[in-house]
C-alpha cells in the first residue's frame, strides 16, 4: 500500500521508514495538506497526516475523489477533521491515541518551571555575564493550588507530577477519573478551578464545546497572579483575552505550546520572513510570556511510537482489520 505522508519532516521520514516494506511505501510530502496540494496525494491509497493539515469537508472530498479511503492520523488531537463526512465518504480515520502522555505532561511541567523560575531570563543573562539575580524572584510549587481542565491521559500524567512537588489538584472533567482522586485530587466546578487555582493547565481536547473556554469572562474569573499553561490546543484560548489579562496583570505568567493560528507559522523555520499575525508579535513582548512551537510531543520515546502505532494502523486497513484506534463519528 502508497502512503502520501503529508507534513513531513526528516524525523517524520526517520521514523516511518524504518517501518517500510513491501506491503507499506511511504512518499514523503513536504508541503501541508491543503486543498491547494491535496493533488500529491494521487496515486496512493492512504494518506497520513498529523495536527495542522487540513482534513475539511472539502479537502475529504478531493481525496476521496482520487481514490484515497484512510487517513492514519499521526497524532491524538482530531479536531482538524470532518468525522462525519469522512464517514459519508466511506473514508477510515484512526489516530494514536496515546503515543506518550508522560511526554506532554513532562513539557508542560517544564513550562511552569521555566515562567515561575524565570529560566528563559536566566540562561540569557549568564551568557551575558550578568549575574545579578533582581527580577528573578520564583515561588514554590509546593503547596500551590494547580488546577487541571482535562483529566484525561496527559492530565493524569501532569497530575501525578504535580503531586510529587507537594501541590494541591483541582480538576474539572466531566468523567471522574478514579487514578486521580487517588491522588487527593478534587473535581470541582469550573468557577471553583478558576477562582482557587494559582497556576491553571488546559489538558481537554478542543470540541466545538471547549473552543474559547479561557474567554474574558474566564480570565476575569481567575485568580490574581495567576499562571496559565496550554498544551492541548490553541483554540481552547481566546487569544485577545489573554492578552487582555496580561496588560491588567491579572495573568502573571502564561505558557503556551499551541496557538489558534499556529497552522501559518509553527513546524516551520520563518527566521527570514516577516510575520504578519500582529497578535501573535504582541504575545512575543511579554517578558512572562513563554511560548514553544507545539513541541511537547517530541521526543525519541514519543516518535517511536506513533511512527509504530501509525504503520500498525495502515496496516490493519490494508488487511481489512482494525486496531482499535479507528474514529468512528
Ligand atoms: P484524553 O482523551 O485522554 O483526555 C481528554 C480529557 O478531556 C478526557 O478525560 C475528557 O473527558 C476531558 N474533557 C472533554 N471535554 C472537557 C471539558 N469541557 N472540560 C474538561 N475536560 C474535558 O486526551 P489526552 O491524550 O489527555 O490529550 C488531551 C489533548 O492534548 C488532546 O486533545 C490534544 O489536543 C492535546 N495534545 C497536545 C500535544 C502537544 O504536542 N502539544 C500532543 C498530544 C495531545
């Protein structure tokens, strides 16, 4: 089976290939899939995508129209997909569920670590022989309240972190998860997270339900000083009412591995280009502001798996099976 694997970069081209043989070709696509380069997928039977192309109703049409019936999506997150016209089209979608939620979570500790200790100034300031510490003040994770939206497999991951610095867990899902209490954690209301929590982490898949959940009224519901970390997806934040929180001060430090409008500018290196997203720039003056450019899942330990369980899923469509990890609208 031709797989057009679309997005791809080298340790994309590392990963799968090493999983190629007679019965799976990868060609390797460096362009997103967009309804301007659907066409590269034809003359393969599959193809395989991951967080920021484009599987819309339109874009699912033209593959079906060439013949294309699977997507393996190489990530969790499918927000990015049309579920129900896939299924109109007779189009199989499976994803990897979970490739290495230790992998997100460890990141999104990182971030709180880095904002509250102030690393990002740190680093730059040694290089530069300044060793003055003014303006480097932290303050313990220990007996913070940490309040987590999603409690999922990478919530429970950053929960179970969390609870090994000695911080309080607040959460809010509406499935209980029995592991998590186990911790001593709370579900509470939203209105509970928001007012109690001093730093706040978005582990919740993006639905039409939770898009723009951290909204104004959200930020305004939030705890003075407060942290804010998002690592699930971009459109979980109201972008403008973050930085609204951040000129009233009311969000001290926020960190953020995904942005609404990421698809323009992350995985790609624009060091020479200039960019035209102003809302972005101005998120980029804040000096509490840390942002990475959707990174958390990278690691050699993520890669290897989602690279394993994607060719497992191609496979399984080719062999008329499945594994499980098919999306079923
Ligand atoms: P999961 O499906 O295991 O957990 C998601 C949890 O969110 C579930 O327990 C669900 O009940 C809960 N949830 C749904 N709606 C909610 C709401 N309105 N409020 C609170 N909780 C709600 O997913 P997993 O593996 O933990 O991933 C979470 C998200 O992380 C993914 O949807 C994806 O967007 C993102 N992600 C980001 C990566 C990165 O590199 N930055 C890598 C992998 C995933």
């Amino acid at each position: 089976m031709k797989v057009a694997v679309f997005s791809a970069k080298k340790y994309d081209r590392d990963g799968f290939t090493q999983w190629a043989d007679a019965s799976l070709q990868f060609h390797y696509i460096d362009s997103r899939l967009t309804p301007q380069t659907v066409q590269l997928a034809a003359g393969c039977h599959a193809i395989c995508a991951f967080v920021n192309d484009d599987l819309s109703a339109a874009v699912l049409q033209q593959l079906s129209n060439l013949g294309i019936e699977m997507v393996a999506l190489r990530c969790a997150g499918f927000n990015n997909v049309d579920l129900a016209c896939a299924k109109t089209l007779g189009i199989r979608i499976a994803r990897v569920p979970a490739y290495s939620p230790q992998a997100v979570a460890e990141h999104t500790v990182g971030m709180m670590l880095c904002l509250n200790r102030k690393l990002h100034k740190a680093y730059n300031r040694v290089r530069d022989d300044n060793f003055s510490l003014d303006g480097l003040l932290g303050f313990n994770l220990f007996g913070k309240t940490v309040g987590l939206i999603g409690t999922g497999r990478i919530g429970l991951a950053t929960a179970k972190i969390l609870h090994g610095f000695g911080c309080q867990l607040l959460c809010h899902d509406p499935v209980v998860s029995p592991e998590i209490t186990a911790l001593n954690a709370r579900y509470v209301p939203m209105e509970a997270l928001y007012a109690q929590s001093d730093i706040i982490s978005l582990h919740c898949p993006l639905t039409p339900d939770t898009k723009h959940l951290i909204n104004h009224y959200s930020v305004g519901s939030m705890k003075d000083g407060v942290m804010l970390i998002n690592t699930s997806r971009g459109a979980l934040i109201d972008t403008q009412a973050v930085i609204t929180g951040l000129k009233s001060r009311k969000i001290a430090y926020l960190g953020l591995d995904v942005y609404e409008q990421e698809a323009d500018l992350f995985f790609e290196n624009l060091s020479e280009q200039v960019i035209d997203d102003e809302v972005f720039k101005r998120l980029l003056t804040f000096p509490n502001v840390l942002i990475t450019g959707h990174q958390a899942f990278f690691t050699v330990e993520a890669l290897q798996e989602i690279s394993l369980i994607t060719s497992d899923n191609l496979l399984a469509f080719a062999s008329n099976t499945v594994t499980g990890n098919e999306l079923t609208n």
